[in-house]
C-alpha cells in the first residue's frame, strides 16, 4: 500500500510538472536537457523543486564553470527521467482522444445525425468535440478503412458495395459455420442458443447485442486469426446492416439463426455453412429492398 501511494503521489507531481513545464519560459535552456527535446531552465528550479521536493538540486551565483557543468549534469538526468515519465503518463491521454474522438464520430453515423454523403469538415469536427484536428484526422482514417467514410464523406452504399460486401461475409462466415460445427466448444454452444433465446424475447437493443454475439461466437470458433480479422474490420459497415434488419425487423431473423444454431450443434459442417450463406443472402436481399424505397439510409 505504500508502494501504491507513492506511485499514485509520483504520477500527480508529474502532471503538476507537465503543467507547470507549459507555462516555463524557454529561456536559459541546458543543452543536454534540449536534446532530450526537453527546455528546463536552471532559474527556474524552484518551480521543479516545489513539485518534486525529495530532488536537491540548487543553484548559487557565482558558480565555477566546473560546478556549473556539475549542475548541468544533474538536471541532465532529472530531466531525461522526468520527461520519460510524464511523457508515458500523458500518451494515454492522446490515445484517449483520438478514441473519444472516433467513437463520436462514428455514434454520429450509428445514429442517423451524419447522414450518407455528408462532408466531415476536419476544423468543424475538432471544434464541436473539443480537440485537435490530429485525432479527429486519424478517426477519419480508421473510418474510412471500416468503410463508413469515403473520400472524406459519410459512406453512402450502392447495390454493387452491398453486394460486395455481402459476399465476402458469406465465404468468410459460411466457412466459419462449417468450423464451428467441428470445433465450437459446449461453453460456446450453449452461449450461441442463449443468443437465440434473447433474439427471440429480447428488447431490441438486446436483439442487437445478441445478433452480433451470435456471429462473432461462430467467427470465432474458427480459430483463424487471419479470417476474425478481416471480418473485425467489417463490423462498423456491418452494424449498419445488423441494425437495418433488427430495426426493420426482417421475417424469419431469429428462425434462421436457431436453424444454424442446430446444424452446429448436430456437427452437420455441410449444413451450417449452408444455411448462413442463405441467411446472409436474405439480409442482402432485405438491405437491398430498403435501398431501392429509399429506406436505407
């Protein structure tokens, strides 16, 4: 516990330092702190002192150039380890950002409040969640390669992108199906027919859950790392289509998935990858009917 306290005193000094060592002047800076990219300045150890208070640096006038170089070499190391340190602690910080900033921007696509073919203006976004245009860039990107963003605007499928897509799902998860009918445990069996249960008594957003559950529980039986990841980047552009057809709600949805759930059960490989090319096949259809009414957005 005290080791704890300690820690927990050394990373709230730190943030009082990065603070702190934002509003220091650059003057005076010492050249071996500088390549650290670090700009302590010697006037002002006191300020480092108050937040550090076990570190007995000083500074007296009239030092010799030896005494001075002494110095210098003291605040060498404090300041390499210091920049280290708050450094570490404050890139959570810039990862966290970017997260926040992602997961907003994408809520806002989920929701219908950034609408197919919308422009995402980089200053606008930055301003209205209240960080740098950096994470809002790098948002961007990873949604556009999700596939909810093209060139630069919210993702407005065609019936060739569903299309596209759809086929791939079909030989990814058909394969999957096949798998599973093989490899899938008891404990995931037994979680795939709860996912049955709930989509069939479930509240919507529990059907939502339970959708994405059930083929993720598939995916992953495969044990193919290779595939789990093509299909993880999918997902985003697959919420889309999971939620159309929850929120729509397709006939048969929850029919389907009990039949796949059995044929997985009874190690019928042939069958389970049977009926989830013809259950994904259904989706598209339905996505497709949407679209062209207009429906789909």
């Amino acid at each position: 516990m005290a080791l704890l306290n300690v820690f927990v005193d050394f990373r709230c000094r730190c943030s009082l330092l990065a603070s702190a060592r934002r509003s220091l002047a650059p003057s005076a800076p010492i050249n071996a702190v500088q390549k650290s990219t670090m700009d302590f300045n010697l006037a002002n150890y006191k300020e480092i002192k108050s937040v550090f208070p076990c570190l007995e640096v000083k500074k007296e006038e009239n030092k010799t150039a030896a005494e001075t170089e002494t110095i210098n070499k003291k605040w060498t190391f404090v300041g390499t380890f210091l920049f280290a340190a708050v450094r570490a602690m404050t890139k959570p910080t810039q990862q966290s950002a970017y997260l926040n900033a992602y997961e907003a921007i994408r809520d806002k696509i989920f929701n219908g409040e950034l609408t197919g073919g919308t422009k995402l203006v980089e200053e606008r976004l930055a301003e209205e969640l209240g960080v740098s245009r950096t994470p809002i860039r790098e948002s961007i990107r990873k949604l556009e390669q999700e596939g909810l963003i093209k060139n630069r605007k919210v993702a407005n499928p065609s019936d060739a992108d569903l299309r596209h897509m759809f086929q791939v799902r079909m030989l990814l998860e058909g394969f999957a199906a096949r798998s599973a009918a093989t490899y899938m445990s008891e404990e995931s069996l037994t979680k795939l027919h709860e996912c049955v249960i709930t989509g069939r008594n479930g509240t919507v957003e529990e059907i939502m859950m339970a959708n994405y559950a059930f083929h993720d529980i598939i995916v992953q039986a495969s044990h193919n790392p290779v595939m789990i990841d093509i299909i993880d980047r999918m997902q985003s552009i697959i919420y889309l289509f999971r939620k159309t057809v929850v929120y729509h709600k397709r006939p048969f949805l929850i029919d389907e998935h009990e039949e796949i759930y059995e044929a997985i059960r009874d190690h019928d490989g042939d069958k389970a990858e049977k009926l989830m090319k013809e259950h994904l096949q259904a989706d598209l259809d339905f996505c497709l009917h949407l679209l062209q009414r207009g429906q789909l957005k």
